[in-house]
C-alpha cells in the first residue's frame, strides 16, 4: 500500500524556521491543522505538539465532506440575493441554505456583516482571493504526492450541469471571469454531457448543458488526514488525541501554553488555532474575538458494490443544489452526496428532514444508479463548518503575542487547507511569499479584522 510522500520542501514551497527550538502546539488534527504542521515541520521545528479532542486524526469537519477539491467553487455563501433566499426558505428543510430561528440571537452583529459582504463587489473580491489560495492548494498537494490510491484521489475534474438556458448563460459569464484567474473549464452542450459522464444518460433531456471545470479534483479528506498524520508522527511530531483544550494562557497579552480540559497544562512559545468551530471560545479567552460562526452541513455516503454503471466524474447540480462525488477503485466504490448549510449554533444532531431532501436530490440527479440494487443504504454525517463573516479564512498572528489563527474556512478547508498550513508557516518563520502567483497572503490576515 502506497502512502503519502514526503518530500524535502524546495526553495518554491518551503521556508525555512528562523527559530527551530520553540515550541509550537497545533489545536486541531483536520487537514488544515495537519498542514500547518506538516509545513512548519518541513521548515525545521522539531518542537511541535498536535492536539485533537478526539480519538484520531480528520474525525472534526474533515470526516465526511464533500470529497471536491474545487479552484471552480469557491466563492462565499453570501451571495447576492442572500437575504431574500434566507427569508423566503427561513425554516424550510428544503433550502440550500437553512437559518433557523433559535440560532438567530448568536448571528446578531455577524450577520450584518454577513450581509454586507454579498454587495457584488466584496462578493467578487472575496471569490478571487479564495480562487487564488485554492489553486496555490492543489500545487502543495501534488507536491505532498497526493496521487497516492491511499485516499481515492482523481484529477477528472468536475461537471457542473444547468437545468435552465438561462442560468447556463449566467453560469458561462461567470466561468469565464474565473478563467482569467486561472481556472480552466470548457463549455459543454447537453449531448456532450453524457460523453464527460454516461451516468447522466436517463436525465440530460432535463439538463440544458454544462461547465466541465478541467482542475477541479476529488479525495476523501478524512483518509488523507489519517495518512498525513501517520508520516508527521513517524518523524518525529507528538500527537496527543483525546486532548480536549479548555484554554489558551496568555501572559501580559503574550501565549505562555493551555490547559485541557483533563486539569493538565501544556507550556507553549506559540500556539496555533485550527480547531474549527471551535476556535472562537478558545480566542475568546485571551480575548481575541473572531467573526466566525457555524454552519452545519451534511453528507450521504452511499456504497456501490459495482462499478459497472457507477458515476465517474463529480458533478454539481447548479439548480438542485447538490454534488455528487465519485470515491472508489475499479472493484467498488462510493459516492458522497452533499449540498446544504445551515445555521443552527453548534448543533450537531442530524436532522431527518435535511437527510430526505438530500437523499431526494440526489435521486433526482441518478435515479437509475441510486435505485440499483448493487447500491447499499447511506450513511448520513453532519460537521460544523467554521464560516468566517467575509467568506475568506483567518491565516496569520493575532495581536496577541503568540497566537497564530488558521481558522474560519467555511466549505472550502479541503479545498484550501494545504495553501494554508503553507502562509501559515511562512508567516511564523518571518518568510516572505515566494513564486505564489496572484495569492495574497495579506487577503487572508486576522489583521483585516483588528485581529
């Protein structure tokens, strides 16, 4: 069995620590806390400590996304119209996007802001920025040799298919601006749709076309997760699981360590945060506030014991609102369906009625392949996702002494992470951005925000 390698980061990618013998504890073991390490690793810390509150690696947000490595979709939830779509669907278990009204005292003041970055001008500046970080990912990623089996990884791209002309011309106008930022795609009509993905066949006469976006790429995040931090523990970093942080300790606005939850206390030179949804009350206490809130998503993994009829290629029904991500091998396989967010605070109990409409849109999508009796029943998940109010994640030092933030992804942590866990440690090692392209490290800085 192939696993992930580990090559000696080059001048391109990899700084190199000013000040190796400090010691750096990573709050979180998803795949962005997992590349912040492996990053600061290659760049020469010896001292580092990875703590997760739970039992092993990727079992936070990272577990069961949807699966897209995805430069073509990354713009922020707060789109234009966001307010009236959230008014019109507030309550509804059929929305892409669901407030519920018990979560709203905990939105007051985010959600302002919230809404105010959905002006078309702050929604596409936004977009652009994360374009630039998603395909400065990919890049890490091969670097990392993500092309290992270990983790189903595929660079097919993914199919993005319109059930209307018009949002197909809407869609077209916007592919095209991303093709100036660097994400290729090509514009398909129905019947070449059935060429990309055969699965389609018993639906493309309700489909009028579609965007095959040529570097998307697909991997199970929580099996990349668990061989990333294998390799990081073979050489040399701790791992401590089941180490639920209580608080960060700051002395004179300067980190001196954290105490879990368990009484026992962890000294620190720095500390970062990349524990998800649960950032904002760990910063909290040394009074760093972020504007970051939940939102729930979902996913249905379904197993498909024959891959003789089974989807090949990710496709996102821009209309349904729902992706469909193949994950598999030539003798079996799966198919991760996601596709919701809501807004509930931090519960995490799986809602039935948001597990039927999504189980009903994929249906919609492959009713022949998800009816088939070679197709076992889902298993549905639910993960907080770490939303921050401009739809842009916090990558960088807070103006507390110490304190280094990679938080606040939102649905892109996979799509992301690698790049992240990259100008994070740039930036702890007083590095410069090197060969990055368009990325601008200072889009992504707590610093925006008096951070």
């Amino acid at each position: 069995m192939q696993t992930l390698c580990m090559p000696v980061v080059d001048k391109k990618i990899g700084p190199q620590l000013d000040s190796p013998t400090m010691r750096v504890v990573v709050i979180g073991a998803g795949i962005v806390g997992l590349a912040s390490a492996r990053f600061l690793h290659a760049a020469g810390l010896r001292d580092l400590v990875v703590l997760d509150a739970a039992s092993g690696p990727g079992e936070g947000t990272s577990y069961a996304n949807g699966a897209l490595l995805h430069p073509s979709a990354v713009e922020p939830w707060n789109s234009p119209g966001i307010l009236s779509y959230l008014l019109r669907h507030l309550g509804r278990e059929d929305a892409a996007v669901l407030l519920r009204a018990r979560a709203l005292p905990s939105l007051i003041g985010w959600g302002t802001r919230f809404l105010r970055e959905s002006a078309r001008s702050r929604f596409v500046a936004n977009t652009k920025a994360n374009t630039a970080l998603a395909l400065h990912s990919l890049r890490c990623m091969h670097e990392w040799g993500v092309e290992s089996p270990l983790f189903d990884h595929a660079r097919n791209g993914s199919l993005m298919v319109l059930r209307d002309s018009r949002a197909l011309d809407k869609a077209v106008k916007w592919a095209a601006m991303l093709s100036k930022w660097g994400v290729r795609h090509r514009v398909l009509e129905r019947a070449d749709l059935v060429k990309v993905e055969p699965a389609l066949a018993p639906v493309v006469g309700q489909l009028a076309g579609g965007i095959h976006n040529l570097d998307d790429e697909t991997g199970d995040c929580h099996r990349c997760c668990v061989a990333l931090s294998a390799q990081l523990a073979a050489s040399g970093i701790e791992f401590q699981w089941d180490a639920a942080v209580d608080r960060i300790e700051a002395d004179r606005r300067k980190v001196v360590g954290l105490r879990l939850k368990n009484g026992r206390r962890i000294d620190a030179d720095a500390v970062v945060l990349a524990a998800g949804a649960q950032s904002p009350a760990l910063a909290a206490a040394v009074g760093v506030r972020l504007p970051v809130r939940p939102a729930k998503g979902y996913s249905l993994t379904y197993t498909i014991n024959s891959q003789d009829t089974a989807p090949r290629v990710p496709v996102i029904d821009r209309d349904l609102h729902v992706a469909v991500t193949p994950l598999g091998s030539a003798d079996h396989g799966r198919l991760r369906v996601a596709g919701t967010a809501e807004f509930c605070g931090e519960d995490l109990r799986v809602a039935p009625g948001r597990v039927a409409h999504l189980a009903a849109l994929a249906r919609r999508l492959y009713p022949e392949v998800l009816q088939a009796t070679d197709v076992d029943k889902p298993r549905s998940w639910t993960g907080l996702r770490p939303l921050c109010v401009d739809g842009r994640p916090l990558i960088g030092q807070t103006r507390v002494a110490g304190l280094w933030l990679n938080t606040g992804h939102g649905h892109l942590g996979w799509t992301v992470g690698a790049a992240s866990g990259h100008l994070l440690a740039m930036q702890m090692c007083g590095k410069q951005p090197m060969d990055l392209g368009s990325l601008d490290a200072a889009a992504f800085s707590p610093a925006r925000f008096g951070l």
